[in-house]
C-alpha cells in the first residue's frame, strides 16, 4: 500500500489473520509469533499487545497461559463473524446472479431521544446489507434474518419486518438506485483493482501481502449490499475485482501458508476449562 492509502485497523488485520490461519483448525497462537508477523505490515509490539488485550475483553478472543507465554485462540463469538466472512468470500461472492427478486423490508419508530439506538440500528442494517429507500424504511435484497441481525440491540418492538416482492408500478431499478449509492460501491472495487493489479502488488512478502489482500478484499465485500445484477451496468467492477481477488489469493496460498508454518507458534487451543 502507498502512503496515501489508509492502513486496515489492527483489530481488522487481527481478524483477517486469525480467519487465515486459525479458524477451523482448533489452534492457538503466541502473541510473540504475531506481534512478528504484524511487524511485516507495519503495526508495532504495542498496538499488536493493545489490539489482543482488547479482543479477549471483547470475547472475540480466549487468552491461554503456556508458562511464560501468552497464547491466543478464537472465541466462539469469533468463529461466527469469520465464518461468515468466510462464506462471503467464498462462496456468497460479490456478484449477486441469482437474486429471487425478494426483498426484505424493516421499518422503524424510535423516540427522539433515542440518539445511541438509532445509530445502532442504523450501523447494523447498513452491515446487514439494508439501503434505505425512505424516512424510516430500509430495505435488502433478498433474503435477510433480520432476527439474527438485529435481535440483541434489544428494540424488537420498534421494528416492522416484511418480505415480497416489487409491484407496478415501481421497478426494481427505482429501488436499487434510490436506497443504494451504487456510485460510491463502484468507485470502492475501482480503488481495489488499481491498488492491487499492478504488477508485484504482493509485495515480496507472501505472509504480508496475503493478510493485506484479504483484509482489504473482506472489508469491500463487507459494505457490498450484493445488489442484483440485472440492476447494474453490465461492466459492473465488482467482477473484475474478484476475479482479481481469487487469482492474487491463490497466486499466494502456498508461499503464505509455508513461511506461516515456519513464523508461528502454535499449541492444540486448550478448552476453557483448562485455562490455567
């Protein structure tokens, strides 16, 4: 990345890294192993020792005592939210081609007052992939469990939550390009495809270069609203973006993984109950 490129937050970088090199194998790993390969990406000793502190506080993390060292292994809460990105990546894509035409609606009624909880909820529609369409009115394609995504904010007799389809004579067009910046999504896989086609955008580094791609990558897919494609141009980015995507990851794969093998120390991850 150049200097004129923000830098992924550390806790992002963390989870990244864990979703690479820990999520599905039932492993731990010593904070002296990731604070050096975090060094590779410029984050210091410190933030990597802060980041880690606050993630178990958090309980995205489990922290584990091996005599002197500190190991550190997902937390449940952990393996859910990677899993998913997993599945975003993988297997969901950037590019929604079998949209059902279903839309799931949320409306909302808070108090004025309610400040903190309207930006809340706000925060968690717009991760869940929601647009809004109108003054209190939000709107995903497809099939959202809004229950899952929203049910611990506690405000369930606040919301109206409906599921259907477009009627004439609204279009599904008219719905995409007034809840949805469709500009602003594109402008993001432009900026992912000019940082990271040139050539030796990798970095020499396998371990670095694939941490940061794949940060960068879950953190575009993350905002993607997975719009459907029949509503888009037809020289959408997000296609070209992920083909690029796959083809940097496997590109790296094997080179990461071994220079990871060689860098890390890692322990079977210890039941909580075996937590000294």
């Amino acid at each position: 990345m150049t200097s004129l490129e923000p830098a992924p937050r550390p806790q992002s970088l963390m989870l990244n890294f864990f979703g690479i090199h820990v999520l599905g194998r039932d492993t731990a790993l010593s904070s002296g192993s990731v604070i050096e390969v975090f060094a590779r990406v410029g984050v210091t000793e410190e933030a990597v020792r802060s980041t880690l502190t606050r993630m178990v506080g958090r309980g995205l993390l489990e922290r584990h005592r091996r005599g002197r060292k500190a190991y550190f292994a997902l937390a449940p809460r952990a393996v859910t939210v990677l899993q998913d990105g997993h599945d975003r990546i993988w297997r969901t894509g950037a590019v929604n081609r079998d949209w059902d035409r279903q839309w799931t609606l949320v409306g909302y009624s808070l108090p004025e007052a309610w400040r903190r909880e309207r930006h809340d909820l706000r925060s968690r529609l717009t991760w869940g992939g929601f647009g809004l369409l109108q003054n209190g009115l939000w709107v995903a394609p497809g099939v959202v469990d809004v229950a899952a995504l929203l049910g611990d904010l506690g405000l369930d007799a606040h919301l109206r939550v409906f599921r259907g389809t477009v009627l004439a004579p609204t279009e599904a067009g008219q719905v995409v390009e007034s809840a949805f910046d469709t500009a602003a999504i594109a402008a993001q896989y432009r900026t992912f495809l000019d940082r990271w086609s040139p050539p030796g955008a990798l970095g020499e580094d396998p371990l670095s270069g694939q941490l940061l791609l794949h940060t960068d990558w879950l953190e575009l897919v993350r905002r993607d609203p997975r719009l459907p494609a029949e509503h888009l141009p037809a020289d959408w980015p997000a296609i070209r973006a992920e083909q690029l995507f796959h083809t940097l990851a496997r590109h790296c794969a094997a080179a990461a993984r071994a220079e990871a093998e060689r860098i890390l120390d890692a322990i079977p991850a210890p039941s909580p109950s075996a937590t000294p």
